[in-house]
C-alpha cells in the first residue's frame, strides 16, 4: 500500500510504501502487522520517504456491533523535525485514523452500519 502523509508547511509531506499481513487467531482476535518497505518503488521528489515504519492494529469483538481497536506503531520522520510538530502528529494521527474508520461503518442517514463479517 502506498501512503502520503500531510505534514505542516514548512515541513515537506513524507510518503512510504508499506506491506501488512492480517491474522486471526482462536478467540476471534484479528491483528494487522504493517512495515515499511522498499521494493524499488519510484522517489516522488515532492515528499520525504519514510523507510522505518512499523504499525500494529488489533480488532477485538467485545459484543454485537462493538469492537475494540487497539493501534501502536513507530516511525522515523526522517530529517529534523521541530517537537511540537512531532507531539501533534503523535497525538492527532491515531485519533483521525479511528475517526475515519467510525465514518466508514456509518451509512448516509449515520445509523450503524453491518460489521465486517470477520468481526460479526
């Protein structure tokens, strides 16, 4: 998967192409790996690429159209990057990420959609 992070200006945006491998174990419990990798893909000069990217989503059903959502990860930004932007990004991005997600299970009129048949 190819990804472009928006990074504040004056910061350039940075970009990585990572790979996951999702598993499901006995309980039900449904975990995605990501890394970082470097398959010879082409340099976009207009963004920093990330090559040390590790990330970790677990989903766990907890009742009928209730899951727990458990993320970590760790990057390196490349290049000197004030704290502050570090602390924003840190703090924010987790957030959107699930924000996104909950958007994704509502339908037009914002009632609950239907789970993933994985997660039912």
């Amino acid at each position: 998967m190819y990804m472009v992070l928006d990074f504040p200006f004056p910061l350039k945006d940075r970009d990585l192409v990572v790979q996951g491998k999702m598993t499901k174990d006995s309980q039900g419990i449904i975990s995605i790996k990501n890394k970082a990798i470097d398959k010879n893909i082409l340099k976009n000069p207009d963004y920093v690429r990330l090559n040390h990217y590790e990330g970790d989503w677990t989903f766990q059903k907890l009742g009928p159209n209730k899951v727990k959502v458990s993320t970590s990860g760790y990057a390196n930004p490349e290049g000197s990057i004030p704290l502050k932007f570090v602390n924003m990004f840190v703090q924010q991005q987790p957030y959107q990420m699930l924000q996104k997600m909950k958007n994704q299970l509502l339908e037009q009129e914002g009632t609950p959609a239907h789970l993933p048949t994985a997660l039912r």
